[in-house]
C-alpha cells in the first residue's frame, strides 16, 4: 500500500510537503521491526472485518528526511472504500501534537 492522501498535519510530523508524500509506500513511513507484528494483527483484524475501526493505535514511524522515529498513540485505523465500494486502503488518525520524537534510533 501506498500513501494516497495526506493532511498538513501528517506533512509536518513526517516532516515532507504533500507532493513528496503522496504515493510513498507505507513501509517506508512504519518505522521497520517496531511495530510490524501489531501492523499486520490490525491489517488482518480490518481484512476480515471490513466495518472494523481499530482505537486504540499505537506504533513508531518514521520521518522521510531523517529516519528520526516518532511514537504515536490514541490513534484510529480504519479501512477506506471507494463511491462504489471497492477497497482503497486504510487510514489513521493520530494528533501530531502528541507525537513522541526520539532522538536515537535513525
């Protein structure tokens, strides 16, 4: 999956104007070996039940300009669909005002 949509708030906590962040696979902004085992529970819980709204979220991601990770909690996932009802990805919600950045781990 990819990144299809981001608002300036997103922008500012992955630190990247939209332009350079649509269309960037989401494994590049999960921070890898944190959290990739909770990713994929949720991915699979939202797979077999497509209504399912996944609260609370919490997991490490990743700046793209220089790898610093960042911990978001309280977050919402939820699966997104197109007018007609077919799949188009998921979604999260998260307040960048409560990102945790780190200093270590790039």
């Amino acid at each position: 999956p990819e990144t299809n949509y981001a608002n300036f708030g997103a922008c500012s906590a992955f630190q990247i104007p939209r332009s350079n962040l649509l269309g960037v696979p989401a494994c590049r902004v999960a921070k890898p070996g944190f959290d990739q085992e909770t990713w994929s529970m949720i991915l699979q819980r939202l797979q077999h039940d497509p209504s399912n709204v996944i609260e609370p979220y919490q997991g490490y991601r990743a700046t793209l300009t220089d790898g610093r990770r960042f911990y978001i909690s309280d977050a919402v996932v939820w699966n997104c669909y197109t007018d007609v009802g077919e799949y188009y990805g998921q979604a999260i919600l998260f307040d960048r005002e409560k990102a945790a950045f780190s200093g270590q781990d790039r």
